[in-house]
C-alpha cells in the first residue's frame, strides 16, 4: 500500500481531516492525497502559498517572524501549519517552505533546504531536511515523500 493510502485510511478511520500549506511543493502534497479514492473525507481544502504575501494573507504568518528568521525556517513552517490547520478546521496540517533551486540558495539557506511543519491536534512538530542540489524537481518529489512519510510516523 502506497503511503497516502495508509495516510488517508488512518484519518479516515480516526474521522480526522488533514490540510496542507505548500510553498516548496506548491501542491504536490495535496495532489499525491487526492490520487487515493476516498481522500474527499479528508481533504476539504489545501492552500498552495508560495509568496510571503500569501503566506501572511493565508495562513497569518507574521511579518516579523519572516524577518527575522527567513521564509525558509522552522519558525515559519510551524506558522504556516498553525494557520492552515485553523483557516482549514482541521486536525492535521503538513507545510514546506524551502529552496527548490537551481538558484535562490544562501549559504545559510542552500539549494535543497525544505522546513516542514506538522500540526496534529494542537501540537506542532517542525523539522529541517537537507535534500542537496538534487535539481529543482527532485527537491520538490523528495520533499513530498519525506513528508508522506513523516506524518505517518508521527500520527502512530
């Protein structure tokens, strides 16, 4: 069984709903969700947030915290999570936010950072994974299944 099947029969089982706010993925999470059938009865909305503005209009990333600790941080990432989980009502809520490449990397943000968010029920867990210069759309394939992944271990 593929890992968004497993996702989506535990939160169906647990009657929980899962949102999404992607910016690294911009909608890769959410699309690789709804490939399952009966991923309606938990997935209502997913916000794909890939500008600052977004971020803050969406999902009340604060301005300040982008400032002070960059858009590709853990700081923005729980944010992001906190603020889909509450626009979406839902239990669950997996972000990226990161640097896809092949530019756009610093050296204390590199090409192939993603920070990730997981709000389950009221609690955050934020996670930083460096993927490498793998090519922009490796980064973004790696991205999605890592956080697959993640929140399966973490929902267990």
């Amino acid at each position: 069984m593929d890992k968004e099947e497993v996702l989506v029969n535990y939160l169906i089982d647990k009657k929980y709903h899962i949102t999404f706010a992607e910016s690294l993925t911009a909608g890769m999470l959410a699309a690789k969700l709804v490939n399952v059938a009966n991923a309606s009865m938990v997935l209502n909305e997913s916000f794909v947030t890939y500008s600052n503005e977004a971020k803050m209009k969406y999902l009340n990333v604060k301005k300040e915290t982008i400032d002070k600790y960059s858009v590709v941080s853990e700081e923005v990432a729980k944010e992001m999570a906190i603020g889909a989980a509450k626009a979406a009502n839902s239990n669950i809520a997996v972000t990226t936010t990161g640097v896809a490449g092949p530019t756009g990397g610093t050296e204390k943000t590199p090409v192939g950072m993603v920070c990730f968010g997981f709000y389950i029920n009221g609690d955050v867990v934020t996670k930083t994974k460096y993927f490498g210069n793998l090519g922009r759309n490796k980064v973004r394939f790696e991205a999605t299944n890592y956080a697959f992944e993640e929140i399966i271990e973490l929902l267990k």
